[in-house]
C-alpha cells in the first residue's frame, strides 16, 4: 500500500487492540476498492479522548472508529449524532466532513443484527434474549433488538447503575421489553433463546474466564460474543460442551466493518474480499496457536 500525503487516514480508538484483526480487514478493502485510505491503531482509554478526537477533527482523515472502553464517553465530543446512535446511547463510527465537523454512528447494532440473524438463523420477534453487558456493545446489541421486535430482553451487568439506565433507555426509546437482572443472577437464562456476552470477558487480560457460570447453559440455545479473538472463548466452549449453537463476533465485525466503509468512502464495501481476509486471519492465529 503506497501511503501519501494525499491518503486519508483512518483510526481505532481504544484499549486493548492487540486482538483485533480490524485494521487488516479494512485495508483489505481499500485496496481491492481502490480507496486511498489507511486503518491504524490508537490505544487509549477516556483520560486523554477528547483531547484525541479533537485533534483529529483537524488532521487529514476519514473520520475514526470507536471501541471499548470509549463507545459511550466519545459522545460528548461529537457535533452531530446519527438519529438512531442518539437512542442507542453508543457510537462506534465517526464521519468527518469537509469543514471538521464529527458525526457520530452505530453501525455495531447492524452489524450484531445481520449476523445473528444470517448466520444464526434467529427471529428477533418470537425470541427471548439474555445480555451479559451493559457497555456499548451491550447497548446497540439490546437495542437493535428492541428495534427488530424482540420478545424479551433480560440485562445483567457488574455495572447495576449502567444496566438500569441501558434499561430505562431501551423501554422508553424503543420498546418495553427490557428488564434489568441483578449481577449473578442467571436463573433467565433457562427460558432463553439466545444469550449474548457483551461484556468483554474472554479476551485480552481475562481470556480463560466467562462471565457466567457454565451449569446455567441449557441445551437448544444459541450462544453469541462479540469477542471474536479468540476464537472460541469460554463462555463459547462451555455452551459447545452442552451441545448449544454458538456463534462469535466474527460475523459482527464482518458487517459493522462493511458499513463502515460505507459511511467514510460512500462506495460499497467489498463484502466477500472482506470476509475472505478475516477468515485467513483466523487460519493463521489458529495456526500459531497449535505451533505454541
């Protein structure tokens, strides 16, 4: 990739990164789409945010993406919000116009929706859900459900005051079918139909751990997280043991990555070319895991 004066840059803001494969997929794309654009990485945490996105507002990019732990705090430093990012309470994708002002998206939600509903064959309407995380992947994943019609949404966080307010957002914007669930308490899950780990525990620091206690997975269910490195986390592995569907954030990525690239270029993303590199991605770690 020939990087210029003229290439417009693109970054991920927050910590930790070391695990995603974004940066990878997205300049896959650009290439095969003949984009001059380039995807990079910048850890932080909420200390330094504003003073980050400021500067960006004035640099030579695109615009920037947005992850854990920044999704909810990067609102305050945004001139405008996408109408359903507003009710959604979470930005993961941010526009930079012409004359520096910052428009703020969710293109997570979407993305959760096409890949739990492509891949995992779920309807939204006649299924009760179960969210392990109230942050801001929990907050688009619950509230694109909410918007797609689901039945029952049951919400559990360490975080009670983050949970009850995901909650009074989810009944009062979209429809009242959330209902917060005290931390620990997993007796739900028995009557669901899918239960998410939005949490963030499974990878990074905490890879090995899950989030909830393996005797409460019951058979029939489909189990999804967002984590996508590893592959298979334990919250996963323990729903594989108990014969349960599982499904990781692969596909997530896939189609929020995809809009992405949408809203920065205005040009369709090349899909296939997109999930064809991630798919590699995958073979080589698995590959150097078992020479490990």
């Amino acid at each position: 990739m020939n990087i210029s004066v003229n290439t417009k840059m693109i970054t991920l803001l927050g910590t930790p990164l070391s695990q995603s494969f974004a940066a990878r997929m997205q300049n896959r794309a650009y290439e095969a789409a003949g984009l001059d654009l380039f995807y990079f990485y910048t850890e932080t945490d909420q200390e330094h945010l504003g003073e980050i996105v400021n500067g960006l507002r004035y640099m030579h990019v695109a615009g920037f993406a947005v992850t854990k732990p920044n999704k909810v705090k990067v609102l305050e430093y945004l001139d405008e919000l996408h109408p359903l990012c507003r009710k959604m309470g979470s930005c993961n994708t941010v526009v930079r116009t012409p004359d520096h002002r910052l428009i703020g998206y969710n293109t997570d939600g979407a993305g959760f929706y096409a890949s739990i509903t492509k891949e995992g064959h779920v309807q939204t309407e006649t299924s009760t859900f179960f969210c392990i995380g109230s942050g801001g992947a929990g907050r688009a994943i619950c509230s694109v459900l909410a918007y797609h019609g689901a039945a029952r949404i049951y919400i559990t966080d360490l975080f009670e005051a983050s949970c009850r307010e995901l909650v009074h957002d989810i009944n009062t914007s979209f429809a009242p079918v959330a209902e917060f669930v005290p931390a620990g308490d997993f007796s739900r899950i028995a009557g669901c139909d899918v239960v998410i780990n939005a949490s963030g525990i499974g990878m990074g620091d905490s890879i090995g751990t899950t989030p909830m206690p393996k005797e409460y997975v019951r058979p029939g269910q489909l189990y999804f997280d967002a984590c996508y490195n590893p592959a298979r986390t334990e919250f996963l592995k323990n729903a594989e043991e108990k014969g349960c569907r599982v499904l990781n954030g692969l596909g997530m990525s896939l189609y929020q990555g995809a809009a992405q690239i949408e809203l920065w270029t205005g040009q369709k993303a090349p899909l296939e070319i997109m999930r064809q590199e991630l798919l590699a991605i995958v073979s080589e770690e698995k590959n150097e895991n078992t020479r490990l």
